[in-house]
C-alpha cells in the first residue's frame, strides 16, 4: 500500500482549496449509502473538535457504532478517521484511500487536496462500516469546507471569532454566515449564542436561505436552535451543553454527556499527563491555534497551574505562522508576567502544515518575563533540558502554542499508540 500513501503524500504540496465540485464528483463515483446513518456535521472557530469528541464518546457510552472526522491530526494520519474512538487501523485507511484514488483517476482525472482525499476517506469507512452515526468537523469555514458535501442531518455551530480573514472576510458577520452555510435545508441546527445581535441576525438570515443547488439541494429555511451558554464555564462544558441540546433535539441518549466530558482523552486539548505515564513529570499539553483560543484557554490553564500541588510550572512554548502573532501570545505573556514560570523554552513545532515560527523570533515575546528563557530548534531538545532537572523544581511543564508541538511531545513520550489516541479508556 506504499503507492496509495505516496499519492496521499503528493497532494500536500497542493495546499488548500475550498471549493465543493471536485469532492462532490468523488463522491457521486464513491456512491457511497448512509440510509442507516445519522450525520452530525459541526463548524466554529473555537471548541469544535472538543464537542465531536463528547459527542463521539457519549454515543459510544450509549451504545452507537461512529465514525468521527476530525483535523489536522496530533500524531498519526489515522487520528483524522476514529472508529468508536479508536484511530482507525492502518490496513482499513489504506483500503479506503486506495478506493479514492481509484476513482479520483478515472476520466477526466479528479484533483483532489490532502484535506479532501481524508474526508473521503471517512466517508468511505462510515459507508462500509455501516455505523450509527458519522461526525464530521469541517476544516476552515463551512460554506466552501468539502465536508459540506455530506448529507447531513444535524449542524452544530460552536463559537464564532474573527478567525482566516484572509479568507472568510474580515467582518465578523461575514465569518458567522460562512460558518452558519453548513445549515442543510429544513434540518436542525444547533447554534452557541453568539451573545451579539448583528451576528445572531446574520446567522438566521443565512439559515433562511439553507441549501446549495449544485450539490442537489432545495433550498429551504433551516431550523435554527440558539443555545445559551452560561459565564465562566469551561471549554469542554461549553461543548457538552451543546451536546446536549443536539442529542436531546434528535431524540437521543443524553444521559451520558458528562460521563463523556469528564473521561473523554482528548489529544492536545487541555489534556494533562500524569507522572505514572511519564516516569516523573508531569505535562499539560493545549494546542490553542488563534488568538482567540488562546484567550480562551487561558484562564483555564491558569487555574490548572494554581491548583498544582506545587503552584511551579515551566513552559515550553512554538508557533505556526499567526497572522496577528501579538494578540495570539497577548494571553500568554500577560499570565507569565504576573506568574512567571521556572523557566521558558521556546521552540518550533516539527511536521506541520507550514514550518514553525523560529524560536529566536518568538523568544523575543519572552525577554520581558523574570524568568530562565531559552531558544532550541527542536522540541526533543525542549525536552531534554527540563528531564534533566528534578520534577519537584520543574513543577508542571505547560507546553502551549501548535497542535503539532503537542503531536512531537507526546511522540517524545511514548504516548501516541493508538490506545494512548482513543477517546475512551479500555474498560
């Protein structure tokens, strides 16, 4: 299967392309059937991938068969396609892969991205498999995302932020109408308060005029559920309420939403590693990838290194290319300032989308921070400076910045099996 992962490999230097016509045409020569299926599609700038995780665990606690598609992947390609939580095993995503490559090659010829081919491979594996329920997260937006093309029976959107507005627009209306264009005609969608009226205008007039003519659809009003979301909670309770309301609005089992909340294992998302699965540090790993994300988490990770046993931390910190990289690390430095850690590595994250921010560049955010401050090109070495010294004055290291940085330390680990990547522990 070497020749279908080098063609996988080869579409990545296509980079980005939204657009629904070519996804479309694969999967009209997949024909793939999902009659059986109920297909929960979810887009938002913030908590997306955290509330298909809850939603994925609590079916599983419930008893349903899943397929959940999620991206970018932490540390293997077969995180992207989860088979009842469990990254799907290597044979079945090259069978999968090699049918769309299959098809793709027909005449006239399909061109397809790296994100597109992984969708459909999803797709695929959801048909074949014959499951309950198939979760989709869209990559970037949702109006032009190629998971729009799925025949969706529920939407949810998560919080809206000026987010690619180099690509969504820079009016935040503008990004709430092409997040809210996954509505599908006469469905339900489930839609996070944006607790601003403009924009709760612009969402309800979009899902006035759901449909898309070219993928088959009659345009008509969707049905939208606006969900009010109380002060200060948590990241992942901002995503089991909703849901909540999407499994209650579907007739479905809710009972154990916060079962899911509480014991899903999440990669990279305020994920907190104890030392018995290290051999002595102890790790919180949060893969914040906008500015809003990072404001968001923040008071989160905070209260998580007040509550340490000790109250030390360290800090390893890299960065993917940010187009407002002051307001992305704003958060951070103003936290570091008045609790700076022990020390801070600052470092660039290995195997992602685009190379990462230099560490030398980014130090300079730091220099300002009463604290030892460091630059080292690759996270191993990130690593290996703070195993050197004791755990006691390490404290809890806090690695922040890029999913893909996440995605090297627990490589580093040894926690990136596939048990160590499912969304449940065995029972």
């Amino acid at each position: 299967m070497e020749e279908v992962r080098q063609w996988l490999n080869s579409s990545k230097s296509k980079g980005m392309a939204l657009g629904l016509p070519n996804t479309k045409q694969a999967l009209n020569r997949l024909n793939l059937h999902f009659d059986n299926t109920h297909i929960f599609h979810v887009a938002g700038s913030n908590g997306k991938g955290t509330t298909c995780a809850i939603l994925a665990a609590a079916l599983q606690l419930s008893g349903h068969s899943s397929v959940l598609f999620t991206s970018p992947h932490v540390s293997k390609i077969e995180e992207r396609i989860r088979i009842n939580g469990k990254p799907i095993a290597s044979d079945l995503f090259d069978s999968a892969l090699a049918e769309v490559m299959q098809i793709s090659q027909e005449e006239p010829k399909i061109d397809l991205t790296f994100f597109e081919i992984t969708y459909l491979c999803a797709m695929v594996t959801a048909s074949s498999h014959n499951i309950d329920v198939l979760i989709l997260e869209t990559g970037l937006g949702g109006r032009l995302d190629a998971t729009r093309t799925a025949p969706a029976d529920t939407c949810i959107i998560t919080s809206i932020s000026a987010e690619h507005t180099e690509i969504l627009g820079d009016d935040i209306c503008k990004i709430a109408k092409e997040k809210v264009a996954i509505a599908r005609p006469g469905i339900k969608i489930i839609i996070r308060d944006p607790e601003n009226d403009e924009v709760k205008s612009a969402m309800c007039e979009e899902c006035q005029s759901a449909g898309n003519i070219e993928l088959g659809e009659t345009p008509l009003p969707a049905q939208p559920i606006f969900v009010e979301i109380p002060p200060m909670v948590t990241t992942r309770q901002e995503a089991a309420i909703l849901v909540d309301q999407a499994l209650k609005r579907n007739g479905m089992d809710t009972s154990n939403v916060w079962q899911a909340k509480n014991s899903i294992r999440w990669p990279a998302r305020m994920q907190f590693i104890p030392a018995a699965k290290t051999g002595g540090h102890e790790f919180l790993l949060e893969g914040a990838h906008n500015p809003s994300g990072m404001e968001r988490v923040m008071p989160e990770v905070a209260n998580i290194i007040e509550t340490y046993k000790t109250q030390v931390w360290s800090l390893i910190f890299a960065s993917s290319p940010q187009q407002e990289m002051d307001k992305f690390v704003a958060p951070l430095l103003e936290y570091c300032q008045k609790n700076p850690p022990r020390q801070i590595i600052v470092t660039a994250p290995q195997g992602g989308r685009y190379p990462g921010v230099e560490p030398q560049q980014l130090m300079n955010y730091f220099m300002g921070i009463d604290c030892d401050i460091s630059a080292v090109e690759y996270p191993e070495s990130a690593l290996a400076i703070l195993e050197e010294e004791e755990a006691y004055d390490v404290g809890l290291i806090v690695s922040l910045g890029s999913i893909y940085l996440q995605g090297n330390i627990l490589g580093l680990l040894f926690l990136d099996s596939d048990d160590d990547l499912s969304l449940l522990a065995k029972r």
